[in-house]
C-alpha cells in the first residue's frame, strides 16, 4: 500500500514538472528582423547570422548585397574566401584590372569604376597571350572592315564578328549615316516610318504609357522582320501587336500598324492558310466584319464527343505553342495542369476543365507582387484543338480569339453581342509586367496588364445526333492595373479596375451552349395552347360559380372571381411547363442512354432567367388560389341537424300554482359538441404527412444524394470524389430534382394513404360520416349561396342518446341488417349528397340567422334588451326545426328532389340544371364535402408546398433552408386555418366555441 501511495506521488510530481518547465527558468529567443536592402552601403547581409554586418576599411556592399567588395580605385591584396583587403592603387593614373586584384598603368583615362577605359570599337588588353600582365594596358582597335568585320564583345574584353545587319547593310562593322541603326542592328532605308508610336494605351485607365521595350525593340524587330525576314524579329513584332491589344486604327507607326504593313508586304502563306503569311506569327482572320459568323458556326468539327458507352468521347486536348517575348519559340504545351489558369489549385480540379460538357468556372485574388515576381515578362501562347480521328494523323485546329479589350479606331469592338461585329485574333498573353516599364527595363512597371476572365466556349451544331460541336471560341479579358505598392497591393478584375482598386479577381471558365431558340419556341406554343385551355376552363369556372350563388349578372364580382380562378388554372400551366422543362433536362442531360452521343447541352445561367421566371409566376399565382381557397374554407355555412327527439315527459313544479305541470324532456347537446369537435379536428387533415414529407425529401436529396444531379456536368454519380472539381448548379437541374423528388413523394404517400392506410388502419372522412349516424346528427355544408353539401345522419334506430346497452344492440342490430339502412332514400346507404338548392330556401335560411348575424354588425342593429344567450338558443332551435323538416319534406315550396349527376357535369364540376322550384340533391358516394377541408384540396397544397419549396432553394441554393422555410409555412398556414376555421364553426353552428377544444 505505501509502494502505491509513492509511485501515486512520484507520478504525481513528474506530471507537473512536465506541464510547467519553465518553473525553474525561463528564457525568450528573439532576433531583429533584418533584409538585404536594410544594410546600407557599408555594411552587407550576413546569411548566417541573418543580421547586416559592416564592411572592412575601404570597402562597400556588392551588388547581391551578400558580401563586401573593394571600392572603385582600390584592389583586393589579401582574399580568403571569407574577407578580403583592400588597397589602393598607388599612382593616379593607374587602374584596377578588370579582375580586381593588380593595378595597371592605364592608356587612357580611368573611369567611374577605377577601370582603364578604351574609346569606342577598341578592347582592352591586360596581358599577354600567355597570361603574363602587362606593364601597361593597351587599347586595341577592333577591324570592322572585310574580312575581319569585328567588333567589342558586350564585355568589351575581346572582338568577335559584328551583327549580320552591319555586314550586309554596309559592308562593314559601322552602319554609316544613310542608314538607320536601332535595336543594336543596321538597317537601308525602306518603307517603315522613321520614327515609332512606343506608347501603350490603357483604356480602362486612360492612361498612356511610353514603354521602354517598344522604343527599343519595335522598331528593329519590324525592320528586321521586313528586310531580312528574321523569324524571331517577326514573332517579336506580332508579341508587341499582342500587348497592344491587337489594336489597330489609321496610324501605321504603332505596332499592329508596323505588323499589318509587314502582312501586306509578306509574299506566300503558311500552313496554306491565307491568314497566316510567311515568316509572321498568325494574329487576324481578316479585317472584314462578318467573317467570325464563318469561321465559327460555317463547319463543326469533325469529331463528336460522347458521354457514355464504348465511344465515350469527353476529353478536350489542347496544345499551345509557346513563345517568349523576344520571339524565341519555346516549346509546345499541353494546356491543362495551371498553364492557362493563374490560380492555383489542384491538378485534378484543373484537369476537369478539359471535361466536355462540365462547366467550370475558378476564381481566385492575386496580389501584384505575386504577379511582378512570377512574370518578369510576357508568355504567348497559340492554342490549338488537337483533333485525332482513328487511323489518322494528329490534327491541330487554330482556336479563336475574342479580345475583348481590342479597340479598332479608338472603339471597342468586341464588347457587343453581335457576332457579325466581331474581329476574331490569335494569340494570347496571361500578364504583362513589361510594356508598362518606362524608365529601365528592371525597375518597377507602372501598370501592368492582366487576362482577367478567359472563357472557351463551345457550341453544340443544332439537331445533331453525333455530338458534333462548332470550333471553340476563346473569350479573353484584360484589366489594367496601376502600380502604386506591389508589397500591399492586390488585383482583382471585373473588367473595368480604377486607380483605387486593390484587388482584382481572376476567373477562368469553359461553358457549353447550344441554340435554345427551338426550345423556347416550343415552350411559347405550349404556354400558349394550355394558357388557352386555363381560360375555357375558368370560365367554366366562373359560370358554375355564378349558377351556385343563383346570380345572372355579370359584376365586379364576376369579373374578381374569374382572375382568381384563371390565376390557379395559369398557375397549373406554368407549374406543368417549369417541372416538364426541369424533367426534361435532367433526363436527357444525365441519363446513360440519352447521350451516348451528345444532342443536349443545358442552357447557360443567362439563359435560365426565362425559366427562373416561369417559376416566379406559378408560384405567386399559386399563392393567390391557395389564399382564395383558404378564405373560402373559413367562410362555409355550416349547420348541425339534430334528428333526436325527447322520449319521455317530466313534471316540473311551475311557481306560484302549486301545481307540477308536464314537459318534455331535453334533449342532450353532448352529441353536438362532439360531432362540431371531430369536424373541428379534420378541417386540417391532409392526405400526406407534411413532417414525413419534409424530412423524406431532404433525406433522398442531401444524404442519398441526388441534390449532385443538379450539378453541371454529364455525372450522374450521387457521390462524386470529394478531391474532384465541384461545378456550379443548374437552377433548371436543380428546380427538376427538387420538384420531380417532392412530387413523388407526396404521391407515394397518397397512393398509400387511399390503399393501405384509408382502408385498413382510418379513414376518417368515413368515420365522420359513420359519426354523424351514430349520434343522430346531420350536417348541412354551403360553401356557396346556394350550393353546398348534406351528411344525412339520421340514426335507423329513432335515437342516440342512450345508454351503453341500447347503443351495444342497436349497432348489432345493425349489423346483422335487422334494421333500415342509413340513406336518406328508402332502401338506400348514400349519406352524403352534393345539394344546389333554391332562392327561397337560402332566403328562409338567412332570415333565422339573421339574429345572430346582427350582433357582429353596427350598433344600432343590435337589440340591447335581448339577451345573446337566449338569442343563440331560440335561432339554433328554429334552425333545427326549420331543416329538420325541410329533408323531412315538410315545406311543398321548399321541397327537393334527389339525382345522379351527368358524367359531364361531374368533369366538368357545373350543374346544367338550375333549381328554381326544388332545389336537387345530388348523390356523392366520393364524398365531395371533402372540399371544404384541407384533405378535399391535396393537389392545390401540393403543388404550393413544391413551389414554395423550390422557390426558396433557386433563392438560396440550399436545400436544408429549404426544407425549414416549407415546414414552418405549412405549420402557420395549418395554425391558421385551425384557428380562423374555429371561429368560423361556432358562430355558423352556434355552437359555443369553448366547447371546441
């Protein structure tokens, strides 16, 4: 026991020495942050220490700032790897060698550095040729004449063969005064104007810079390009022509006007491809508006592409020349793996861009010094669709360019949606950092230009069955960005970035189109055509309406009531349109079979704003039925017919007489408040269960995963790789899956609900039906003036209020058929009818509960002596009377008379007969009552609740909301009726409403 109690302790000690080392001593390791740049002239930056250490006596920081190095007259004596010393050469007229460590008496003078300095075409010689240094150095003229044609190296150390240029164009190393020096080349006169435009415009920022590079090189490279027709001069001119936008205008000295005169001047064709000269780079299909339309949608490639089967055929190959900016060719590119795309990511997320018929879009924030530091200076890239058909060679198909900042005359000519105005290019740089430089070609740009959005897009060939594509399109835009700090600033591109601007976002996408107009033709038909049909309808509609509430006029009413019920039949019409659409392109979009060769392609989220707003109309027209439906279902009559009568009489003592006087007994109102509660109850009894239902669909949508089938692309995998590229939702996808996912499963629930549960667990539309027999009640619904519905609930056996025994036999009884049956016929078991009454009877009906009416009217309706109590009892107990005998056929004037009704008349919900004499009771074993309840209107709340739902998700693309939002509007709208419903059935019945509970 004490072992324990020790090693306890021990343990105990150890763990706290090891949460808390620093009991015994504590110590901080900090440095001072140091760079390069912080050391000065005198001091360099030690990479051990990473601090700056001072330099020895006569000595300053190298140009790498890494080291110390003699100062100018000054040569290192002593050197051992680590330091050195310095000393100075004892004679002013001596230098230091060019290897820095002798001095030398020099020929001439002695420059800035401490060097011995040669005049101009003369090298500087400091030894002999067998290594021995001289006593002094000499300057040796270098021969520019044949046959040596020499010249200074750029070291000026030795002479070497001057440029070709020279030799040609004056037979010697000098180019002479008639002809024209640039570029470090010698040229003869010719066509090219003297002098060259080397600004570059930056129309987003207005702003025009003189670019070194271009006064540099623009002119030489042209020259170059033209006379000896130079290769690399050429590419070197058309990169300029690229910088500049391809822009050109009336002005020949800039460099796509430099370019175009050394296009018209090329003789021949390369690749056999008019627009491609020899010996020039390929930057212009023509001049001539109207030649994009051809070249883009006048042949389809000849290849097809394949989603499914043994064909399968997704993979988009391209390939890019590359060239750097002084015309070099570089090498071919495969294009994929980040080449065209600035932002980073995955190889697997950047490859799925080159999957057809996947749209991808990325996005990303670049900040300038990432952009300075990666792209010293320009790529080009001519790109290419590689095309390989079996048993062929490889094929290289010229891409497309839209520039979109590309200006002609000073107008912006590709920024229009009019293909015919388009001027299509090759050709394209991802930043430049280069032609913004003004002063010196390493010091800091001040703007730089970056390819902000690049799109390729294809375009599906219009009723192919082969998958067959027009040639891409390539769509570029630039943003140009000023530099004002590089460390802290960022770019991001919308296309149009001001001075302020400190961020920019860069964005490249491929997109898939196909001509929709078909589509949208056939759409206009059909909501056409059904739009048609919903105004016969409605106005069928309205004419029943009319004929029930027994009014011949046309009103304000009439005309009212005829848009409310046009906006739920416009309502179903949009519905069937949007969810028929969604249907449509889901299936044939992402089914195995429908593309085994591609015909569809969805359309791109411009494209959607139609359709987006098809749902919008459905869904506020629906709202409008729904609200009318509910305003009616709180505003049936609605009466309770008790058929008991009293059995016996007791002797009651009247004051006053002494004597005890007779009376009947009363009877029991338990029966009536039972019967108005169970009514109370099913107002909001559905076919579906609304929690179910939610919780079903977010289920089959977010954990199974079929929410995936909205994404925009050919997969149909519920459950894609999470490293994979997640492209965007369709809304039409995204509308087509959630509709088509509640649709069935509210129909899964109500052919459940009729099949299985309604017949063996409840039904309680029968039930209450059975109910009101039971307890010897019927029920008189008037959803109209003069139409409505009957529950005959007379009991077979004269009485309900009874004991447990009598009620026990009589159900027997019944059921052993030794009694009549329930109908209100003879000999007949319908209890519910459909019933369209007269004038006379509704007036007569109206006149006894007018009483009750008047005491939620104004005041001086209103009999303040009558006690309300008493008023409810005597009206309930007329109105008993009243319809009791009424179905008793006690009234000749008010009689009825009961019929089937027409096969038409049931279709079409109208009654050809109008009851003038006798109103009509028409049998209903489907027990029509239903519709004023929420159980009778299943399809209307249905297609509002998938509305409702939809609408939401295409608002905020998440289901989950979604599904929250749709259940909390079930359950207002359901609080709603149950609460207006209650009210409206205590004062139509009269019965108390807290007796409703």
């Amino acid at each position: 026991m004490a072992t324990v109690t020790l090693r306890a302790f021990v343990c105990s000690f150890s763990i706290i020495f090891l949460l808390k080392p620093n009991g015994f001593s504590s110590q901080q390791f900090s440095i001072t942050f140091q760079q390069p740049t912080d050391c000065g002239v005198e001091s360099y930056f030690d990479i051990s220490s990473l601090s700056c250490v001072k330099c020895g006596p006569n000595q300053v920081n190298s140009k790498s700032g890494l080291a110390c190095e003699c100062q100018a007259g000054f040569r290192v004596l002593v050197s051992n790897g680590a330091s050195i010393t310095c000393q100075q050469c004892p004679d002013a007229n001596q230098g230091v060698t060019q290897d820095g460590y002798g001095c030398i008496r020099c020929p001439g003078s002695v420059g800035d550095n401490g060097k011995c300095q040669c005049p101009k075409g003369s090298v500087l010689v400091e030894r002999e040729w067998n290594g021995n240094p001289l006593n002094e150095a000499q300057c040796e003229a270098c021969n520019a004449t044949e046959p040596a044609f020499s010249a200074p190296d750029t070291t000026g150390n030795r002479c070497v063969r001057c440029e070709d240029s020279f030799i040609n164009s004056s037979q010697s190393c000098v180019c002479g005064t008639s002809n024209i020096q640039a570029g470090g080349m010698c040229f003869p006169p010719n066509s090219l104007p003297a002098s060259v435009a080397s600004n570059v415009i930056f129309g987003q920022l207005a702003l025009s810079v003189t670019s070194l590079w271009f006064s540099s090189f623009m002119y030489s490279s042209a020259a170059a390009c033209l006379l000896f027709s130079n290769r690399t001069a050429c590419q070197s001119l058309g990169n300029m022509c690229v910088m500049n936008m391809h822009s050109s205008s009336t002005i020949n000295n800039d460099a796509c006007g430099l370019y175009n005169t050394v296009y018209r001047a090329a003789q021949g064709s390369s690749q056999d491809i008019s627009y491609w000269r020899t010996n020039l780079p390929w930057l212009y299909y023509g001049d001539q508006l109207g030649l994009a339309s051809r070249i883009l949608q006048n042949e389809p490639l000849p290849v097809g592409f394949s989603f499914k089967g043994t064909q399968k055929n997704t993979n988009i190959e391209l390939q890019a020349a590359v060239y750097s900016v002084r015309g070099e060719f570089l090498r071919w590119e495969s294009v994929g793996g980040g080449n065209l795309q600035l932002c980073p990511d995955t190889p697997t997320r950047q490859q799925s861009a080159f999957m057809f018929g996947t749209a991808y879009k990325q996005s990303c924030v670049l900040s300038v010094s990432e952009l300075l530091n990666g792209y010293p200076e320009p790529v080009f890239y001519d790109v290419f669709l590689v095309i390989q058909k079996p048993q062929e060679d490889k094929r290289l198909l010229a891409v497309p360019l839209l520039n979109i900042n590309q200006q002609f005359n000073g107008q912006f000519t590709n920024q229009g949606s009019s293909m015919n105005n388009w001027y299509l290019t090759r050709r394209l740089m991802l930043v430049d950092t280069l032609s913004g430089r003004e002063k010196s070609l390493s010091s800091s740009p001040k703007v730089i230009r970056v390819a902000s959005n690049i799109k390729i897009g294809f375009q599906l060939v219009t009723n192919t069955q082969k998958g067959q594509v027009y040639p891409p399109l390539m769509t570029v835009t630039y943003s140009d960005i000023l530099v004002t700090d590089p460390t802290t600033q960022t770019v991001t591109p919308n296309g149009l970035i001001s001075v302020l601007c400190t961020y920019v976002q860069v964005t490249f996408s491929l997109e898939y189109t196909m001509d929709q107009e078909e589509a949208r033709v056939k759409t206009d038909i059909a909501l056409g055509v059904l739009g048609g049909v919903a105004v016969v309808h409605s106005l069928l509609k309205t004419a029943s309406w009319k004929r029930r509430i027994a009014s011949p006029l046309i009103d304000l009413q009439t005309i009212m009531k005829f848009l409310v019920f046009y906006a739920g039949d416009l309502a179903n019409v949009f519905f069937i349109i949007t969810v028929g659409t969604g249907l449509y392109w889901l299936i044939f979009f992402k089914t195995v079979e429908a593309q085994l060769f591609v015909s569809v392609l969805l359309p791109l989220p411009a494209q959607e704003e139609r359709f987006v707003v098809y749902v919008g109309c459905a869904f506020a027209l629906k709202t409008v039925q729904f609200l009318h439906k509910l305003f009616v279902q709180l505003s049936v009559d609605i009466f309770f017919i008790d058929w008991e009568r009293p059995r016996s009489k007791a002797s009651k003592h009247v004051e006053g007489s002494g004597e005890a006087k007779s009376q009947a007994s009363p009877v029991s109102i338990w029966r009536t408040y039972f019967v108005a509660n169970e009514w109370n109850e099913i107002q909001t009894i559905r076919k579906i269960n609304p929690t179910f239902q939610v919780i079903a669909v977010l289920f089959f949508l977010e954990v199974v995963g079929f929410s995936n089938l909205a994404l925009r692309d050919p997969s149909s995998d519920l459950h894609p790789s999470p490293e994979a590229y997640t492209p965007p939702y369709s809304l039409i996808l995204r509308y087509g899956v959630a509709s088509a996912m509640w649709l069935c499963i509210g129909l899964m629930q109500i052919t459940f609900f009729k099949v299985i549960h309604e017949r063996f667990v409840e039904d309680k539309i029968r039930q209450f039906v059975d109910l009101c027999s039971i307890s010897n009640i019927s029920v008189l619904l008037l959803s109209h003036r003069c139409f409505g519905y009957y529950i005959h609930g007379r009991s077979v056996h004269g009485h309900a209020d009874t004991n447990m025994d009598e009620m026990n036999t009589n159900l027997k009884r019944e059921a052993e058929n030794l009694c009549g049956q329930r109908g209100l016929l003879p000999n007949s078991d319908t209890q519910t009818f459909q019933i369209s009454i007269t004038n006379r009877l509704r007036a007569q009906y109206d006149r006894i509960i007018e009483p009750i009416n008047w005491r939620s009217g104004p005041s001086r309706l209103v009999d303040a002596s009558a006690n309300p109590c008493e008023q409810s009892t005597k009206a309930y107990h007329t109105m008993n009377r009243f319809l009791g005998s009424v179905i008793d056929h006690a009234h000749r004037e008010m009689d009825y008379i009961v019929k089937d009704k027409l096969l038409f008349e049931r279709i079409i919900g109208m009654e050809f007969i109008e009851p003038l004499d006798k109103s009509i009771f028409y049998n209903d074993d489907s027990h029509s009552f239903a519709d004023v309840l929420f159980y009778g209107n299943e399809a209307v709340l249905l297609i509002f609740d998938t509305l409702f739902f939809c609408v939401v998700d295409l608002g905020s693309q998440n289901f989950i909301l979604a599904a929250v939002l749709t259940y909390l509007q079930q359950l207002v709208f359901r609080l709603i009726r149950n609460g207006m419903g209650r009210r409206n059935l205590a004062s139509k019945t009269l019965v108390d409403k807290r007796f409703l509970i």
